[in-house]
C-alpha cells in the first residue's frame, strides 16, 4: 500500500445550494453523484458531490453550512477545462454568471483562457487547449 496523498475533491462552499447546483450541472455538464447531509463538530452542513469528468479526475463538491452565510468568495479558483471555451462562456451567462474576462488566447502557455463567475460571484478559469502544430 503505497502512503502517497492523492488529491480526490475540492469543496466549494456557497450559500444557496440547490442554484450552484444547477448553475454546474448547466454550465459545465456536472452530474451528481450523491447528497451528504451531516456535520463538522457540532455544525450541520449539506453536500452535494459531483462525478469526476475524466478516469482519475477529482471531484467538485458543493458544501454549505446550515448555521451561517458563505464565506467572501475569492479563496479558491475553479478550473475548467473545455473543447469549446466559447460556448462555456455563452452557457456561464445563459445561467445567470457573469464574465470577469473575456476569452484571450495565450499562445505562449497554448491555451485560450477567460475568467468567468457563478451566479455567487466564485471564480472560475476556463481554458481550451490549442490545437499542437
């Protein structure tokens, strides 16, 4: 057994669950996994866990604690990366997220990038690969 970590989740924690949920499931093609409801100490909090998108891939969950509002946004990054960078900003807005940055392309890292938010303001980087040469 080897006892090297591996990095399985991130938690994202928001204040209205079941919109985050739906917001991901739109805008990213999430699909859900399961639902935890339980606690940290003495604090209830609600979970919903999503599938990994590729073999191996870590899992996004979104966490909410019962007794209090979500926390400033801004401690954590998502990253999404999409075949078509385009069409993830169209179905961001659609969803009601707004866009930070429109889509440039960064060829000297070989991707294109735009930084885009959920309807709570989390940030989020979507980044498409360029075709190699």
């Amino acid at each position: 057994m080897s006892d090297k970590a591996h990095f399985g989740f991130t938690k994202l924690v928001v204040q209205d669950l079941e919109a985050m949920a739906t917001f991901y499931k739109d805008v990213a093609g999430l699909t859900e996994m399961a639902r935890v409801q339980d606690a940290v100490g003495d604090r209830k909090i609600d979970e919903i866990l999503f599938l990994p998108t590729a073999p191996g891939g870590s899992t996004l969950v979104l966490f909410k604690f019962l007794d209090r509002a979500a926390p400033a946004n801004e401690e954590v990054i998502l990253g999404f990366q999409t075949p078509d960078i385009a069409a993830f900003v169209e179905r961001t807005k659609a969803a009601g997220g707004k866009v930070v940055t429109e889509i440039e392309t960064k060829a000297e890292h070989g991707v294109k990038v735009a930084f885009v938010t959920d309807p709570e303001g989390h940030l989020i980087e979507v980044v498409e690969l360029l075709a190699a040469a």
